[in-house]
C-alpha cells in the first residue's frame, strides 16, 4: 500500500468527515427531488475540497493530485452525485488557472475555489462525444468579438453553473487544430440551457443541454491561444480520468462495505450467509479488485509529475470503471431481493456505477489509447 503523507491523510480526513456530516443527511431526499444539494458547492469550498492542488495566491492549498483524488474518493463514496459535481468543478477551473489571463484567473479562481462561482465544461455535443475533434459548435470572428452558435449535451453541472468553459470550432478546415476554449458566463445573451436531463443514476448532479445561438462574447473571454483548444481539452481529459477512478474507488468501497455488513447480519438456514464459501469468496473478489483499482489510482497520480500520464490515467479510468460496475453488481447480488429495493444503498451505487464505463471516455477509447502507447496500432489506422 501506497504510505499517504500528512498533509494527504489529513484532507482525506476533512473530507470524509464532510461527506459524512454533510453530505449523507441529504442523500435520500435530494436524491428524491434530483437536484444538487443547495449550498453544497459553497460548502466544499469553505472546507477546502475544491482547491486542493491550485496555487495559494488564488486561495488554494498548493497540494498535490492524490490529495485531491482522495478527497473526491471520499464524497464520492457517500454520494456519487455530489462527487461529480466536485470532480467538474474541479475540471472547469483547471483549464483557467494553466491557460488563463491573470485578470481570467484573479475572476474566476478565488470565488471557484470558494464556491462561490460553480463552473461546468461544455465539450460534448450530440453527434460528437467520443470523437471530440469532430465538434460542430462554431465561434467565428467579428470584430473584438466572438459569435457561438451550438448545442452541448451531457453537460454535468449545466443547469447550474455561473460560466461554463466551452469548446468550439474557430478555423473550421484545420481539423482538431482548429479548436479554441471561451469562458461564457451565465445570462450572457444567446446562452440558454434547454433542458435538465433524467439520468439513470448521478440523481444529485445536475446534467444538461446548453444552446448558443448567435451568443456573442468579448475576445478578453478566450481561454489560451486561438486554434490551441483541443490540446488544453486533452490536458483536461487526463485529469479528469484520475479523478473519475478515484470515483469509482469510493464507491466501490462503500459497496464492499456494505455488502460485507449485510452478510454478516443476514441470517439463512440457520446461520450468517458470510458462512456460506460462495459469499465470502465474492467478497474477497469484490475487496482485492477495489485495491487494484485504488493501486493504480495512486500510480497515475504519480504519473501525473514524473512517468506516462496519458497511459496512467487511461489504465486507471478503465480498470477503476469495469471494477465498479462488477462490483456494485456482485453487492446487489449478495442482498438478493433487498439489493433491487431503494431501501439500500447497493441499488444506488449499482446505478450510479454504470456511468463510469461511457463518460470522459469509453472503456473502448481508453483501451484504444493504451493500445497506441504500447505501439499495437499499425501506421495509418484510423485514429479512434
């Protein structure tokens, strides 16, 4: 097992503690109105959950990658919903602080990290999900200004966020060159959502449609150099797998725990069903692939500083994702008839797992990148 320094085990504290006090008392009801807990963001940031590995001078903590996984881990691990919206929070802002103007940085950072301002990232559209370069929303050029016209889809934190980083297309021929990153602040004109999605888990995150139509934003709100988009998103990508494997690790704890709990306090014929080698087998299984999967968590944090971070993040996000949904399935199971009712958790961890394996990159594309690290793609294959 990996030794967590200090600073490390302590966030993972905060942030436990928070999950547990905060966060689980409004589980069931929110989950019920599916909507994100009113407040929560603000309240994360107050804890210091969102600003984890940003610099000091924009009111972060000036820690590292796993510290922030670990925190994620930790909400996730109480609710899922509640992690996603960190996890993105996260993710819009990241961008902001690597490519932004000062006066970019000093708008959005220190009230992002507090919560205060809550950040969505507008990348997918209907016909572009996987295949990101082949996005259709447009920004041309007029004047000192950009003009957007586009629909984003899946966008987690849509319906709620104060701006949204937004990828669209600003030299249409040049291909995946040719993608630039906007903020666009909410109430800006032309910028609308259009409608809030029923997911099938994820019930405490909000997830939405964005429209642009004619949606004009000054130049000062592009984000890094024009054309250089698709290279920040791709950044933004590695990032997010690691977290969404430290996702899953939460949640694939907290469904071993549970399973593990249900099984020894359920009795059939006439003992605890742990007695029985076939239900304590499983949660064996369902234990030694949540390590594997928390191992190479923590390998691709590494990664991140010093090592293959592209390669770390994808064997992460895939091996963490399949586990999740494996295990949460053997979780139900072991409950029988009491897994399949809302009355326990394993329904809503089973539900919320199967998201893992499709969003920020499908297990096939996270294979096909491994592939092409490892040279196994012959020269001219199309590119996935």
């Amino acid at each position: 097992m990996v030794r967590l320094t200090a600073d490390q085990q302590a966030i993972r504290e905060v942030a436990r503690e928070f999950a547990q006090t905060e966060v689980a008392p409004l589980v069931a009801e929110y989950q019920r109105r599916r909507a994100l807990p009113p407040g929560i963001m603000q309240r994360m940031g107050q804890q210091g959950l969102i600003g984890i590995m940003f610099p000091p001078e924009y009111g972060g903590a000036g820690g590292d990658l796993l510290a922030q996984a670990l925190a994620v881990q930790e909400i996730s691990k109480v609710d899922a919903g509640v992690g996603v919206t960190l996890l993105v929070q996260v993710l819009s802002l990241y961008p902001i602080w690597k490519h932004g103007t000062e006066e970019q940085k000093r708008r959005y950072l220190p009230a992002g990290l507090r919560g205060e301002l809550i950040g969505a990232i507008g990348m997918t559209e209907p016909d572009a999900g996987s295949d990101f370069a082949s996005i259709r929303t447009r920004a041309v050029r007029d004047g000192s200004a950009y003009v957007i016209d586009g629909r984003k889809t899946f966008i987690t934190n849509g319906p709620v966020a104060d701006f949204v980083v937004l990828a669209a297309r600003t030299l249409p021929a040049a291909g995946h060159r040719g993608i630039s990153l906007f903020l666009v602040d909410k109430g800006t004109p032309g910028f609308s959502v259009a409608r809030k999605l029923d997911k099938m888990g994820w019930h405490t995150s909000e997830t939405g449609e964005l429209v642009f139509e004619g949606c004009r934003v000054d130049e000062t709100q592009l984000l890094g150099e024009e054309n250089r988009g698709f290279y920040y998103v791709m950044d933004d990508f590695n990032l997010e797998r690691v977290l969404l494997a430290a996702q899953c690790v939460g949640i694939g704890e907290a469904a071993y725990e549970a399973a593990r709990d249900y099984a020894l306090a359920r009795r059939q014929f006439g003992r605890p069903i742990v007695g029985f080698q076939a239900v304590r087998h499983q949660l064996v299984e369902m234990y030694a692939q949540v390590e594997q999967a928390r191992l190479l968590l923590y390998h691709a944090c590494a990664a991140c500083y010093d090592g293959d971070s592209v390669m770390a993040a994808s064997m992460a996000k895939w091996v963490a994702s399949e586990m999740v949904n494996r295990v949460t399935a053997q979780a139900v199971q072991i409950h029988g008839g009491y897994g399949y009712v809302a009355d326990y958790p394993v329904e809503r961890y089973y539900r919320d797992a199967r998201v893992y394996t499709i969003g920020g990159g499908t297990s096939e594309i996270q294979k096909e990148i491994m592939a092409r690290r490892l040279g196994l793609v012959p020269e001219g294959s199309p590119r996935a």
